[in-house]
C-alpha cells in the first residue's frame, strides 16, 4: 500500500539538523490511530501548513490529518483528526482538543498520518458527509472546524460584524464560517492577490488598510500567526469586541498591550475543535456549512495531484509563488 513520508534531508529546523522532503513509499501494513476500530478508503488528503511545520522539524513519518474518504460501509466520510485518550473527562464530553496526552497522537508528528491509500481511526473520529458534499471535497471537512470554532467560541451571531486576518485555507473558511452563523458584515484583511480573490468570491469585504484602526469590527479572528497580524486585528477590533486566535503563534504571544487594554479587548484562544455546550461536534457542523456552500471548496481548493505527484504537491504547497492556498493528494 502507497503512502507518504517524510524523508529526513538534515537541512531543516529540528534537532540533529532537521529538515525533510515527502517520498511516496509502500507500507505493508495499513497505518492508523492507536486504538482504531475503522478504516477508510482515501479519496482526498488535503497538505496543512503544520505538514509543512513538521517537515522541517524533521519528521520522517507519514502524513496527513485532513482526510476524507469511504468506509466499510460504502459511505463517505471526513475525519475529527484530534486524536485524546478517549478516557479523560475533557473527552468524554467531547474536548479532545484540551486532552492531556493529545499531543502523543498528532499525525504526522508523533505518530502516522492518513495521506495514504487507507488509514485506520477510532469510529468516534468518523465524520458522516451530508448530502452535497462531494467527498474529494471533504477534506475540508478538518481545517473548516477550526475556522467554526474560532468564529463561535468568538460568540458570532446574527448582526455580528467580523474581520478575518489573514488569506490562507483557515482565514478563508472563516469568512464562511462567520456568514455560516449570521454576521452581518464579514471583511478579510489578506496580501497576496489570489487570497483577496478568493475573500471576494466568498463575499467578502476587503479591508484595504488594515494598520489605519478603521472598521470598529465586533469580534476580529487572527487567522496569520504572526506580529503584524495581531497589530492589525487588535487596531481593527471595536471597543469591546472579541479577539479570536486561531491562529499558531511560535513562542510568546505578540499581543500589542495598551491598545488591547484601552478597548478592553475580550481575547480568546480558538485550538483545533471540539464540540459545543450541546455537545454538536464542530467536523459536523463544518460539514454542514460545506454542503451548502460548494463555492467554499471551489475558492480555496487551488491545487489537486494524485498520490504519486506528492513532491511535487508539497513543492506547490510551500511555494507561495504558486498561487496554491488549499493543495489536495487524491490517492
């Protein structure tokens, strides 16, 4: 069975030098989660920003954590790709983000990903696809319930006005994600021109001057992960208003102080997904949101290789001369 790793160059950021490139291998055995009672035939495998991460680190394990594909069962489906003990009391109601050990089982980086012809999960991981999802669009299904839980934990609701920082597959599934639960106004502050294109096609305002503090948004969502990203969504937030980080920030926040205290900016902390006070998973609701947009997949899904082309994929993917916002492996 093909599947793709990790191949350590020893010319990147991690330890003993680091560094790697992806190779497309066969593997005797169908890789998985531990515990996995499930697998799934891939269809679609969308490339993250963390592949990219922990290729540089050094990983030389296999990869992929927005997957999607066909069970047993011939249904389709996408995969809640946090991976916890299944034990603890934040799992038990659906918190899996917020296990302690859920970092033994991050794909990609401490165990095996899914970009590979079949992989293997817990059935709890298994995300049903609703009517008008196609499934080699549902890799989505994984990096949209970021983009939801950013914008609920926010407290987005009807008559809410929303600035997404930041372009990239997450900023963008954020627009949607915000208009998904009824914002009146959603603009997006992005740089690269095929990412304002693509906000534009979503609906999106375009915040042209993001540094100039105009706009008074209710809640500002960082979608970029960097310095100037977090001077810009603070600048553009109203008194009041909620700062939503979904965005990874390496090391010490960068949270420009005075201006977020004098507006007495509400911050919170947007990791991966869960489920809310109900106990409705964000992987469902993401899903839901993508069947009825087919836009979404159709704006931020820019690149699609089959499963033999990886390098180049990943290649595309970390390039942003390319123009790719969302690369799919079709295996």
């Amino acid at each position: 069975m093909r599947a793709v790793r990790g191949k350590a160059t020893g010319t990147g950021t991690g330890a003993n030098g680091g560094g790697a490139a992806v190779e497309v291998v066969d593997v005797a055995d169908v890789p998985g989660v531990p515990g996995a009672d499930r697998e799934i035939e891939l269809v679609a495998a969308g490339i993250c920003g963390s592949d990219l991460g922990y290729l540089a680190m050094g990983s030389t394990l296999l990869l992929g954590h927005e997957l999607a594909g066909i069970g047993a069962d011939g249904a389709a489906y996408a995969v809640e790709a946090v991976f916890g003990c299944g034990t603890c009391a934040q799992c038990a109601a659906g918190h899996r983000n917020r296990c302690v050990d859920v970092h033994l089982r991050v794909p990609g980086m401490t165990i095996d990903g899914g970009m590979a012809e079949r992989y293997a999960v817990p059935a709890t991981a298994l995300v049903p696809l609703p009517d008008g999802l196609a499934v080699r669009d549902a890799c989505l299904v994984e990096p949209s319930a970021v983009a939801w839980r950013a914008a609920r934990l926010a407290g987005v609701a009807p008559g809410s006005r929303v600035a997404v920082v930041g372009g990239g597959a997450i900023g963008l599934l954020a627009v949607a994600a915000a208009q998904a639960l009824g914002a009146s106004e959603v603009a997006l502050s992005a740089r690269r021109i095929e990412r304002v294109e693509a906000g534009r096609r979503l609906g999106a305002a375009i915040v042209s001057d993001a540094a100039s503090g105009a706009g008074g948004y209710d809640v500002v969502i960082d979608a970029a992960g960097t310095a100037g990203a977090l001077t810009d969504a603070v600048g553009l937030l109203a008194p009041g208003g909620t700062l939503s980080i979904a965005a990874l920030h390496a090391g010490d926040l960068p949270l420009p102080f005075l201006p977020s205290f004098l507006k007495e900016a509400r911050v919170v902390m947007s990791m991966a997904y869960g489920a809310d006070e109900h106990g409705v998973r964000d992987v469902d609701q993401a899903a839901r949101m993508l069947a009825a947009r087919p836009d979404v997949a159709a704006s931020v899904i820019t690149h699609r290789f089959p499963l033999e082309d990886a390098a180049e994929a990943f290649r595309v993917a970390a390039d942003r001369s390319t123009g790719a916002i969302k690369v799919v492996v079709e295996p």
